[in-house]
C-alpha cells in the first residue's frame, strides 16, 4: 500500500482557498508562538551572573592595593562609578575625612538607590577598600575584592527586578582598620554612614541591612553570626537551606565585628554573610588563585532568593 503518496497527492489537490486559510492560520500560530516566546522572556526572573561578577572581581584586583585614601582606591572608585554608569545607575558619593592612627584621611562611601514600591529600604553593603600593608602587596580578592564585584552585579540584578521597598547599594570605605582593629580603627565608613542618617532623618525609613563580605573562597563556609539579628539570619539559612546549599550556609555559629556592627547599634536589623574560615585571609595569598565564581554565585542565588521573605517580613511589621 502506498498510503503515504495517496496523502501526499491529496493536500497539493487542495483548492487555494483551502490553502489560503491553511496559510494564515500558521502564520496567525507562528505570531502567537513569538509573542508568548517574547512574554516569557520579559516575565523571566533576572539572575545573578557570577561570570560577570567574576570579570568585575578581576579588573578590581588588577588594580592592586586599594586602602582608604590611596590613588588606588580612587581608581577603583571610578570603575564603580563607570560600571554603574553603564547599567543606567548613579552613584552617589557621601566624602568626608576622618582621623586615623597615621592621620586624617579622606574616604568616600557610594551610594546606589533603586526605587521600589515603597519608600521603606533594605540596604545591602559591602566594603571596598583593602587592608594596609607594607610588608607585602595586598590584593584582597575575597577580602574587599568579592562585595565590590557582587555589589555590581547584584546593582544588575535590582534595577532589573520588581522590588517591593527600595534598595540601597553602599559600597562602604574604610573599613578595615587603618593599624589595628581596636577602639575607632576600623569600620570608618558605616560609622559615618550611620551617623549621617541619623542627623538627617533618613534612618527611619531604613528597614534593614544585609552586608556580604569575604564571600569569594573556594572552600565556601558560611557561618551564622551571633551578633547579627536573628530573623534576618533565620531568612537567609532557612533559605539556603531549601535551595540544598546548607554546605556552604553552615548552621554553625560564630561572632563577628564587621560594618554591621554601627547599624545594629543604631536599631536597623543587620546581618553579616562572611566566610571568616579562610586560610589567605590578610596574607599575600588573597588573590584570585584562592577565591571562585562559584561561591560568588551560590551567594547571589541565595541572598536574591531570600529577599521575597525578608520584603513579606519587613511589609507586615
């Protein structure tokens, strides 16, 4: 039997008319296939990119050293300012000087405002300054280097998603300790930035801060601060821990003095994201030798998982 000739014999003996509304009704499909394929695209959630995290992470480093107050940690501000530029968003400089063991010195936080639905803010910080030292070139990858790249990306991944409140990015200066990590030497830019908005009323609509710092260690462990709030800390692990990612978002504990430290003074509910268990930490070896995409990666699927909970917690109160 030929039945395969007979069809085909068939469908060309069709009258035009036939094949007319045959016609259109493929191209009508073929049209409705595109715009749901478009919809879809438009509707899909934006995602952090580690691979252009990691290409920020790696301009940053080949800058080199980057204290407060050096040529460097100006050149690298002017990098923050132009990727920035390049997505459509502003930095805003918040400059002053402050006294330190070796002198007055002049840092400068930026500041990255993305609007929301609400006025209300969460605030996700990191620093992006780098430890003196003058025994050897410090580089800082994971240690100044990681929350100056994911704060990039992660200002990529904000402005493109729907948020709820309104988001500050704060890439915060000196905080590392200028000689020793003791008595006012160290957190100079979140002292400042706290103390500013306190005098100018904007702490108020400040609902929350999440700081990232050392987030780039190829052996990732992340252990829960006992000095951040335990809510936003709960948010955040309980989530990693449903996206399977609790070898890396350690149920462990540890204690920690970071930048989070003036806004929980201040009132503000903080948590520290820090991976403190990291063998080059202040030492030569923090380079990019030691630090992976991948951890920035699973930091970012995390942090922007979570922020639906942290939203529906901060609305309700």
């Amino acid at each position: 039997m030929k039945v395969g000739r007979s069809k085909t014999r068939r469908s060309t003996q069709r009258p035009q008319g036939a094949l007319r509304t045959i016609v259109s009704v493929y191209s009508a499909c073929s049209a409705l296939i595109v715009v749901s394929t478009v919809a879809a695209l438009a509707q899909s959630p934006v995602k952090f990119d580690s691979n252009r995290a990691w290409g920020h992470l790696q301009q940053v480093v080949a800058i080199g050293p980057r204290p407060a107050g050096s040529p460097a940690i100006e050149q690298t501000r002017k990098y923050i300012r132009e990727q920035l530029a390049a997505i459509g968003l502003k930095a805003v400089e918040q400059a002053w000087e402050d006294e330190t063991p070796l002198g007055r010195v002049r840092l400068v936080n930026l500041i990255v405002t993305i609007p929301g639905a609400s006025k209300d803010r969460i605030a996700i910080t990191g620093h992006y300054d780098t430890k003196l030292f003058r025994e050897f070139p410090f580089v800082g990858a994971s240690d100044g280097g990681s929350s100056t790249a994911f704060l990039l990306e992660f200002a990529r991944v904000l402005k493109a998603r729907k948020n709820r409140l309104t988001y500050d990015l704060i890439f915060l200066d000196g905080e590392e300790a200028v000689v020793d990590w003791r008595g006012k030497d160290n957190t100079y830019g979140s002292r400042h930035y706290v103390e500013a908005a306190k005098r100018d009323g904007t702490l108020k609509s400040l609902k929350a801060m999440i700081l990232v710092d050392m987030i780039a260690d190829r052996d990732l462990g992340i252990r829960r601060d006992s000095n951040s709030t335990p809510w936003l800390t709960d948010i955040i692990w309980n989530t990693a821990a449903g996206m399977k990612l609790s070898n890396y978002f350690l149920p462990a504990s540890t204690t920690v003095e970071d930048d989070h430290l003036p806004f929980l003074a201040a009132g503000v509910p903080s948590v520290d994201v820090i991976d403190l268990d990291y063998d080059a930490w202040h030492t030569r070896r923090d380079t990019l030798d030691s630090v992976s995409a991948r951890s920035m990666q699973i930091v970012g699927d995390v942090l922007l998982a979570a922020l639906p909970a942290i939203e529906q917690r901060l609305a309700a109160h």
